[in-house]
C-alpha cells in the first residue's frame, strides 16, 4: 500500500530533509529583489542612516546655506554623539555663523529630520603656529584676526 498511495500523490517538495527549495510559481525567499530594497534594509539594519543623512547635508551644502556662506564655511565634522563642527574662513565669517545658528539649526532639521545633529560647534580658521624650536618665550605672542 505504500508505493500505491505514492504514485498519484503530486510531490510537494523534492525529498525529506531538502525544505523550501524556492522554485515553483510561489513567491520565495530566493527570488530576485530590487536592489534599493536590499540597500535600505542592510542601511537599516546596520544603523547607517544617520551618516547618510549627514553625507547627504554635505553633498547639497551649497544648495543648503546658499553659494555665499558655503564659500566661507565648511563642514569639518560629524560626531557619532551628533556634534557637528563647521570651520569658517575668518573670524568674522565665524560670527556671523554663530549669528545665524539658530536659522541654520532649523534648516539642516528640516533637510535630514529632527534630533540627528544635536550641536552645531563653528570654528574659526587655522591659525598658524609661531612657535619653532624646543624654546620659546611667555607672552601674548602675534596678535591679529585669528579666532
């Protein structure tokens, strides 16, 4: 009785122990997926979004702030903590940033969403270093623009 009963039985899978196979009209876990859908589940799953966000403010900075402050101020850096530091081209520059802060805040929130960039730190430019050599002497040293 057991191979009779075998015959007309249609073959639900391939043999014991062989388990979903993925072939057939039915959807499966093998079929092919667009790639956008793998990209947002791995970007997802690895915690990545926040970074895009960030690279994304970046890419577009000069459409954010507008062509003449992204002439005068760059982004440096962004913190895991979500500190962003923005480097300006002088010390003026520095606090005209530091003026418009708020104004700045509100559109980078707007661009990526609220809470991802919790400080916005501005900087002024590089100074140079006057000091050369093992010795040097106490005082105020060169006194100009440097922020």
């Amino acid at each position: 009785s057991g191979t009779a009963d075998r015959i007309g039985d249609p073959v639900a899978s391939p043999g014991p122990g062989w388990g979903d196979v993925g072939s057939g009209a039915r959807p499966s876990w093998r079929d092919p997926h667009p790639v956008g859908e793998l990209l947002a589940r791995t970007i997802r799953d690895r915690g990545w979004q926040s970074h895009l966000d960030i690279a994304s403010v970046s890419a577009r900075w000069d459409a954010i702030v507008g062509p003449n402050v992204a002439r005068h101020c760059r982004i440096e850096d962004f913190s895991d903590d979500g500190v962003l530091t923005l480097r300006a081209s002088s010390t003026s520059w520095k606090t005209q940033m530091r003026a418009l802060l708020a104004t700045l805040s509100g559109r980078i929130a707007a661009e990526i969403g609220e809470g991802i960039v919790k400080e916005i730190v501005i900087l002024g430019p590089h100074r140079p270093s006057w000091k050369h050599g093992p010795l040097s002497v106490p005082g105020r040293g060169p006194r100009d623009t440097y922020g």
